[in-house]
C-alpha cells in the first residue's frame, strides 16, 4: 500500500511538472492586433480601453506575454500621468510582478530580454520620483546587465542595439568618479558611441515595419537620450524620422524637446493640436507645458493652464515651478501686487526635489525684475530678437540693482550672442557674469560652462579648462549635478588631448 501510494505520488509529481514544462514552452510573445491596439491605446492615455482590451486578450491567450509588456506599458503611464506617490508605489509593485512572471518562462527570446529591461526601466524611474535613488540605481544596473546579455545574443536586431547604446551612453555620460568606480564592477559606457549606435539603431526601427510595436518607445528613448546628451546641436524630432503627431504622449514629449531649445511656435502648436480629449487619463504635466509655452508667446491663456495644473494635480513637482512663473504672468502685465504675493508663498507649497522648483524656491525671496525676466521668457521660447532688445533697452547699470542681477544680466545676452553664432561677444558677457560676484549661482556656474565649451570650440584649450575649473568650484545651487558632469567631461576631453 506504501508502495502504490508512492507511485502514484511520484506519477502525479510527474504530471505536474510535465505540465509545467508544457506550459512554460507555450509562452510566447504575440504582437496580436488587439495588443498593438492597447499599445497606442495607452499612449494616447485612454488607459480604461487599453486594460479593458488587454484583459480580454489574456482570456484567450493566457501565455502571450506580448500583453504582460503592454500591461507594463501601462502601468507606468498611469504612475507618470498621476505623478502621486500612493499610486507610483503600487505600480511598482506590479511591475515586479510581471517581471516575475516573464522570468518565469523556460526559455528566454530576444522579446523577453526587451520586456524585462523595459520593466525595470520603468521600475527605475518611478524609484526617482519617490527619491529612493539606491532602489533606482539598482533597477538601471539590472537592465544594464540583461541589456549587455542581449546585444552578445541578438547584436543585429534594432531594439537591442537602441538599447544597449543607451544604456551605454548613459554610464558614459556619468561624473568621472563614479564611472570609475562603476568600471571596476564591470559597468562601462561611452557617450559617443552609444549615441552613434542608437541613431543608427533608431533609423533602422523607423524605416522598418517589423519593429512597429516598438516604434513609439524607441522614438521617445532616442528623443530624450539625444536630448540630454548632444551638446551644440538641435535635436528636432522631424529630422529624426519621428511624426510629433504619432500621439498624445509622443506630442508631450516632442513639444517639451522643441521647447528647451527654443523653438516655442511649433511646441505650442503641437500642444494645442493635441489638446487632451474626453476618456484619457489626466497629464497634468500637459497644462504645466502649455502654460510655459503660452506664457514665453505672450499669451493671456498662460494664466488658465497654469490654474489648471494646480486645482487638479495632487502631486508634489512643479508646484513652486508653477507659481513662479504665473507671478510672471502678472508681472509682465504689470500685476505687480498678484506677482509679489505669489513669489512670498512658494516656500509655503510644493516641495524641492526637482530643479525647476529647487530654482524657483531659492529665487522666491529675491526681487522681481521685469527686464530681466521679461527678456529670460522671450530667450527660452525662442524670440531672440526680442529679448535682445529688452536688455539693450536698459543697461546693467540701469535695471539691475545688485550683483546678482548684474550676474543674470550679462549671463542672459551671453546666452543670446551664443544662439545668435557671436562667440566672442558671447564669451564677454559670459565672463563678466561670472566676474559679477562670488555668490554660487546657477546663472554664473552655467556661464563658466558656456564659456569653456566656447573656449573649448575654437581651440583655446587653457582658457577652456579655466572656466571647466570654475564651474566647478561652485557649490549648492539648482541643477548642480547636470552642470558639474558636463564640465567634469570637458575637463577629460581637455586632459585627453595633451
């Protein structure tokens, strides 16, 4: 009787795990229509519909693990529309989840490699906006590592090579020191040829058809890598092969490129052609943009999407942000009283944890000056000419009544010489930003820096690592981090030379 009831526990065993392997080699990745539907679904926002689809598509293929990636598609665009720590804590979770479950499968293709990097990406940026850097830290070096894995398995397929150069690129453009150490563990990177390896990749995906279901992620990772990391050239999404008008999120995103490097028109008018619609799920973030746009274009519409963004987001970024630049909005219509009182009450909201509101908090107790920030809205939306003309209407002497705003004046027409192509004149006024005083600011670090790359564009060398060295020397102000790792690699290319 022991016997037969071992048998039969060893048969049943047996079964078991037959079913199991049987199951495991059933799971597949399916770009069905339904799931390229939900796809573009989600990144228009109307995530109700995505899940809706995605669900009935698990009833009949349970094993298709095409939706667990569209699944974390979606949660990461519901925790970024929301911006709110309670829901960017429980889409983590979920993340995970899924990320456990395609692990799970026997065998491991090329889609499964994508899907799992993807998920801890995701999982990575959402850690960065709960500030837990070493969770965010740990989910990028995991999809580090899955990604190198994937390039020596699948070096010829597009996605792969997008991603491994991004990954790359990214380690690359890190403070020396940390790449130093990052190195000893085997993490390496490379700027340049990661970025030459995602143009090269992205092209491939855009011209294409068999990387469709993966177009919209590779144009946005290749937008804002490219973005953030190309110096000294525009970054514009028409010439990259992207359609702006692709959808809601890829609009957001290429309106907010278009708009940091000056081209407001066409960043306002693709926000205002893509206006949210009934059924998508809320981007605050959207009326934030529309409302900086709006405001550099002088437009009085600035005050409504401003107003927008702070009655419905329930967030803490860009709240501080936000009341600054509305106390501009009333300043350049000459609402002086509306303007000081909402400078007086952003140490009293939001918090500073991102740059815009880390700036707006340290600018809140000084005074406001119309010139200058007249002309700093014409020179960030593009309008060149204009915000030339508003500072040689007056003279440092004239409008500026310390030396900090003597700092931000001289920084602000560097600024415009150099977009204007006039070198010297621009290395003038950003050496005498720095000169203005000895108080660390972001306008005379960033003046240094842009003095060094110009220093550094005609050849001398010397005077380069000069103001490398001074931006550097400059401590505890907004945007720090970004300013000191651009001039630390100028600085390695310099000593590279010699």
């Amino acid at each position: 009787m022991i016997f037969e009831n071992r048998d039969f526990v060893l048969k049943s065993l047996f079964s078991l795990l037959l079913s199991l392997s049987i199951s495991l080699s059933k799971a597949s990745f399916a770009f069905t229509p339904q799931v390229l539907t939900a796809q573009q679904q989600t990144y228009n926002l109307f995530l109700r519909d995505a899940r809706k689809m995605l669900d009935e598509e698990v009833v009949s293929s349970a094993d298709n693990r095409a939706i667990y990636a569209a699944r974390a598609a979606l949660l990461f665009a519901e925790a970024t529309a929301a911006d709110v720590d309670e829901i960017t804590r429980k889409n983590i979770g979920l993340l995970k989840k899924l990320l456990k479950d395609i692990e799970s499968d026997r065998e491991q293709f090329v889609h499964h490699f994508l899907a799992r990097i993807e998920i801890y990406i995701y999982s990575g940026m959402l850690q960065v906006r709960l500030d837990n850097r070493l969770r965010a830290a740990s989910d990028f070096l995991s999809a580090y590592n899955l990604a190198k894995i994937a390039y020596n398995q699948y070096p010829k397929d597009a996605v792969v090579r997008l991603v491994w150069g991004n990954m790359i690129a990214t380690i690359g453009s890190l403070p020396p020191e940390l790449r130093k150490y990052l190195s000893i563990i085997g993490y390496t990177g490379d700027v340049q040829k990661g970025l030459q390896l995602m143009k090269s990749a992205h092209r491939t995906i855009v011209q294409q058809r068999e990387y469709k279901p993966y177009l919209t992620k590779a144009n946005l990772l290749y937008l804002i890598t490219a973005k953030q990391l190309i110096d000294n050239e525009d970054v514009l999404p028409q010439n990259e092969g992207i359609n702006p008008n692709e959808n809601f999120c890829t609009a957001v995103v290429c309106a907010k490129v278009l708009m940091e490097q000056g081209y407001n028109e066409a960043a306002l008018n693709l926000l205002e052609t893509n206006k949210p619609k009934a059924g998508q799920v809320k981007l605050h973030y959207y009326h934030f943009l529309l409302g900086k746009a709006r405001l550099a274009a002088g437009r009085a519409e600035a005050e409504q999407s401003f107003f927008t963004y702070l009655k419905d987001y329930r967030g803490k970024h860009h709240i501080k942000a936000t009341y600054k630049l509305l106390a501009w909005h009333y300043l350049l219509k000459d609402e002086t009283e509306k303007a000081d009182s909402l400078m007086r009450r952003i140490p009293h909201v939001g918090q500073s944890i991102i740059g815009p509101d880390q700036q707006a908090e340290r600018e809140a107790n000084e005074p406001l000056n119309k010139t200058l920030i007249k002309a700093r809205v014409f020179f960030d939306g593009g309008y060149l000419t204009e915000a030339l003309e508003v500072l040689q209407a007056d003279s440092a002497l004239d409008c500026c009544q310390t030396d900090v705003e003597k700092a931000e004046y001289y920084y602000r027409l560097g600024r415009i010489y150099q977009k204007q192509g006039l070198i010297y004149l621009a290395i003038d006024a950003f050496e005498k930003a720095v000169e203005a005083n000895s108080a660390s600011s972001f306008s005379r670090a960033n003046a240094a820096l842009q003095a060094a790359l110009l220093y550094e564009k005609i050849g001398q060398r010397d005077k380069a690592k000069i103001n490398f060295q001074k931006c550097l020397a400059m401590r505890n102000f907004p945007y720090q981090e970004g300013l000191h790792q651009k001039a630390k690699a100028g600085l390695e290319r310099i000593d590279s030379l010699k």
